[in-house]
C-alpha cells in the first residue's frame, strides 16, 4: 500500500507546486514549508526540484536569482503566462478526475463547462451493470 500511496502523491504533487507558484513567487525551501505546512506532507527540497528542472524545461516556470539580506541570493520560481495557462486546464481535469473517484457530483461542480478532451469509460457489451 505504500507504493500506491507515494505514487498517488507523485502524481498530483506537480500540480500542488504549480498551484502554489500560480499563487507567489517560491524558492526551493519557502516552496517545501509552504506545501508541507498548508497540507501537513512531508517534503523535501530533492523531491521538488526534478519537477521545478522539468517544469522550467517545459517553459511553464521560469526562474531568477535575487539577492538576500540573509545570505546567498536565492532562486526563486514563478509560472510563467504559459504555466498558468497550464495549471487553469490541468485543475479543471484534476477537479473532474475528483468527481469521479469521490463517486458524486460536488456543489456547482457541474457549471463550469471543462475546457479538454472529455473522458470517456466505455463498457463492453458483455459487462454487467
């Protein structure tokens, strides 16, 4: 069970970074603290960082160097108009995805039209209803 839980967690875990950088700026430890905290996980700077690397490759975070009155300049990260972009498709996806494993329809969740492909379950005519 615990590899389904960390491969669960894995999988929405990218979109909980964009969700946080859509919201402010981050660098890499504000970024943990600010996920953990909110969400009571247990992350690290070298769970994170493959994903920011991969995120930024794919033109969805950009990232600088700012200077700090505390220490070394620090990299912070930030979506970028195509990251948001991404991350308005990919929750409406999630929220739909949602819906579907909670087995019932949230308050309103229905009025919003989704902007993707629609997925679809087909049955085989021999299945059981």
């Amino acid at each position: 069970m615990d590899n389904k839980i960390k491969q669960l967690r894995k999988g929405v875990l990218e979109l909980a970074i964009m969700n946080s950088l859509y919201k402010q700026s981050h660098y890499g430890y504000s970024l943990v603290k600010s996920l953990s905290v909110e969400n009571g996980l247990s992350l690290t700077e070298g769970t994170i960082y493959p994903i920011l690397n991969r995120l930024s490759k794919e033109g969805l975070v950009r990232s600088q160097w700012v200077e700090s009155r505390q220490g070394p300049p620090r990299k912070y990260y930030s979506l970028t108009t195509e990251g948001k972009s991404a991350f308005d498709i990919l929750i409406k996806e999630f929220n739909r995805l949602e819906i579907m494993v909670r087995g019932k329809e949230e308050p309103g969740a229905a009025a919003e039209e989704p902007s993707g492909p629609a997925l679809v379950v087909r049955k085989e005519p021999n299945d059981e209803q």
